[in-house]
C-alpha cells in the first residue's frame, strides 16, 4: 500500500520566542511541506491559549495560500459549534475561490479551549453540540448550494459562486464524531494521538457503518499521529521530552505558557506518578530513525486499513521539526519539487 502523508501543525510558541515568530515557522514549514510533495498542510484552532498561536484556522490559511503553490491546505479544525455553519462556508468557499482544489475545511465539535473562552466565543447565541450533526448538513447544503425546498434558509446562496468545492473532513478522537460521520456520509479524521481510551476502534467503526452517497461512495478515512524522526532513536527520544513534559501538564489541568526546550524538560522535577502517566501514554508517540518511523506506520496503516496520515511532529528546535518532516518524505520517497529548501 502506498501511503499519503500530510501534516496538522498547531504553531506552538516555543520557550524564548514569540507568537510572531511560531506563526513565520508554520509559514516555512507549509513552504518546506509543499517542496517535499506532502498532500495536506492543516491548521488547528485553538482559544485563550499562550503556547497555541492559532486562534483564527481561516485567517491563517488565507496567508499559507499565499505562500504555497501545491499543498492542499486546511483547518484542523474549525470548531464548528461556536458559529455560523453559513459563516464558516462563505469563509471557506472565498478560500476555495482564492486556490482552486487546495482547501479543505476540517470540523471539529470540542471547544478549543476552556470554559470562559467558549462563553465567550458563544456570547449573545445558543451554542449545542447536540445540533452538531445539523450544522454539518447545512454546511454541506451551503457548500454545494443544493439546501431542499423545505429548508428554513431555502433559496439562501453562500458566497461567492465558485467551480470547485472544499472538501469537508470530520475530526474526531471518539467513537462519536466516527458515528456522526459514518451517519452523515464524509471524510473522517481520527485523531489518534490523542489517545482516547476506547476510540481504538474507531475507523473500523466508521467503516462498517458507512452511509454511501452520490458526493462520496466509499468511505474515506486518515489518521493524524505524533512522530518524532531523527537520525538515531536516542536524539528522537531526547527531542521528545518537550513534548512529554508540555502533555503531561495539559493532562494535569495546566497550560503551559510555552512549549518547553528539551533543557527545560530534563531539569523538571518529575514525581514517580509523573513518569508513570508519561510511559502510559508512550504508544501515542512513534519515535526513531527513518527506518523504524516507516515500519511503524506501515503496521498503523495496515491496523486502520486507511492509507493517510497526518504527521504531528512537535519539537522546540525548530531546525529538528524541519529534519523530522524531511527524513519521513526521503523514506517514503515522496516527490520532492527542485525548489530550494529553507
């Protein structure tokens, strides 16, 4: 099987930088992405965050577009509950107009955030996930201006007219959104390195329980997982401290400021109970040299039986982030374009 490989990047701050400056390296990063023939660049969104520098998916994407020629580019996601499923098409179909057969837009249903930050964003409006599932039929009605005659908007066009169509994901770490979009008939993204317990099964879920339509007759699904490449296992490793340390303390109900440097996460004074909680969430990571990353996915993909991933590489070195994205393109042999690299 041959696999597709695409990227979500969160644009973390790192320890000693700034927002700007996480949002210039996402910028390289799509940049350095599209040379290297990866098929997918998505952006998450996240709110009232410190160490996140993505607070507006659409915003971002206008700028990526800008600065790329090839990569399909999209949100990783749009957490659709805070707003207008009209509003998030007109944004999407103006990037759509923008790169034409370049955008995807990425749904998610969890707040991206803290509790103040949805009460915020939801302010003056009733916001509900149960109406998920509605909000994503409208948007796809929207999309594709085809809203049935009954529909309360009916007659309703989403701006501007365009020729192609973004293509619709739905994003989920649960066996719910795999529900949701088996239901509806889209596109899933499994957000495995999330490690929801339970949600193992999830894209066999879906898959079984697929409602075909005329837009999508077979089942569609990606996984996005967290590797980290690097010349020998130990630098991967001693790269992935960052990491350990910045997930641990999202677990423990702290954000932290910024993503941590590798100095920082070996000085922490980690409790036995700590290092515990980050062996358990060991099988999240795929850690090692080109070679072992390769096996390691092959096995994933054959697990899933879905020939996508969505690479999740975070690391403080900038430079180390950029290495990892380009040792996993060498041993899979995509199609590197004969642009300079950065």
């Amino acid at each position: 099987m041959t696999l597709t490989l695409s990227i979500l990047d969160q644009s973390q701050v790192c320890e000693g930088q700034n927002a700007s400056q996480a949002l210039q390296n996402t910028t390289k990063l799509a940049q350095e992405a599209d040379r290297l023939g990866y098929h997918r660049y998505w952006v998450s969104e996240h709110h009232s965050s410190r160490s996140l520098a993505h607070s507006s998916p659409e915003v971002l994407l206008a700028h990526l577009g800008a600065h790329t020629k090839r990569i399909r580019l999209g949100s990783g996601g749009i957490m659709l509950p805070h707003y207008s499923a009209y509003k998030v098409a007109e944004n999407f179909k103006l990037l759509e107009a923008l790169n034409p057969g370049r955008i995807d837009v990425g749904l998610g249903r969890a707040p991206g955030g803290m509790p103040l930050s949805t009460r915020a964003l939801q302010e003056g409006r009733y916001g509900d996930i149960d109406r998920y599932p509605q909000q994503v039929n409208d948007l796809l009605n929207y999309l594709y201006d085809s809203l049935p005659a009954g529909h309360r908007f009916a007659g309703l066009h989403a701006s501007p007219a365009i020729q192609t169509r973004p293509e619709l994901w739905l994003l989920g770490s649960s066996m719910g959104t795999a529900q949701i979009a088996a239901q509806l008939g889209v596109p899933y993204a499994y957000a495995q390195f999330f490690g929801v317990p339970g949600s193992e099964d999830a894209i066999p879920y879906y898959k079984d329980r697929y409602q075909s339509n005329a837009l999508h007759p077979e089942p569609r699904a990606l996984a996005a997982v967290m590797v980290i490449c690097a010349d020998t296992e130990e630098e991967a490793a001693r790269l992935a401290t960052s990491t350990e340390l910045f997930f641990l303390s999202l677990e423990q109900g702290r954000m932290l400021d910024y993503f941590p440097s590798v100095d920082t996460a070996l000085s922490y004074p980690y409790t036995d109970y700590d290092r515990e909680r980050i062996r358990a969430g060991s099988h999240r990571r795929i850690l090692g040299t080109p070679e072992q990353v390769k096996a390691r996915l092959l096995n994933l993909s054959d697990q899933f039986g879905i020939d996508e991933f969505m690479i999740v590489t975070i690391t403080h070195d900038f430079d180390a982030r950029v290495k990892s994205y380009r040792l996993l393109a060498d041993a899979f042999g995509l199609g590197a374009s004969s642009a300079p690299s950065l």
